[in-house]
C-alpha cells in the first residue's frame, strides 16, 4: 500500500507512506474429508488476473477472479477451481499452485504464481 492521503485524496502523489501489517493462522478451504479424500476440481472459463494489472507473483489479496472461478466450479459441481491464464494456460487455485510430476520432474507454470 503506498499509502493514505491526509485529505482524502485519491491522487497518489498526495499520500503519506503508511506501513500496515497483520497475520492470522492458515486456514484450508476444504474440510476435513476432503483433505482426507482429495477434492473434485474443475478449469474455470475465469482467467486469473494478469500480470499487467495486478502483480499475482506477490501477495496481493486479490481475490476477485478466485471467486468467480469458484463460483464457477460450483457450477459444474466441483469442491473447488483451477483458473487460466490470458492465454489459457492453467494457472492456479485458490489457496493453491498446481504442480504435476511426470517422469521424476516436477513442472508448475512459470509465470503468474507466487515465488
């Protein structure tokens, strides 16, 4: 966050720098026989945000697309959501990377996750 206008401005050049930090345990998004049994998921038509507008190698708490993608995904009566990319690639879940291991080697997608 760059910080917060003392005169409620929405010009960024008028905010002052600000450091606001938090945490609070992890919680799953699935329950308890899930994580015992695996969850059904479903690619979502949602494209998760690019690069160019939100910086989705980072932790930014956007979350706008995830929810749709979920909302999708309870569509086609799946536990959860795996979106794409702009070029329809998969990207990732909520709460979670994808990653496959094929042959011994481990492939997860180079663009779009946290590092």
């Amino acid at each position: 966050m760059r910080g917060m206008s003392p005169t409620f401005s929405r010009a960024p050049r008028n905010a002052v720098n600000r450091l606001i930090a938090f945490a609070f345990p992890f919680g799953s998004v699935a329950i308890a026989e899930q994580l015992e049994n695996g969850l059904h998921a479903a690619i979502a038509l949602i494209v998760r945000i690019p690069p160019q507008s939100v910086d989705s190698t980072v932790k930014n708490y956007h979350w706008l697309d995830l929810i749709k993608g979920l909302y999708s995904a309870y569509d086609q009566s799946a536990d959860t959501a795996i979106l794409v990319d702009v070029n329809g690639n998969i990207s990732e879940g909520p709460v979670f990377d994808m990653i496959a291991v094929s042959d011994g080697k481990t492939w997860t997608s180079r663009h779009g996750v946290l590092k």
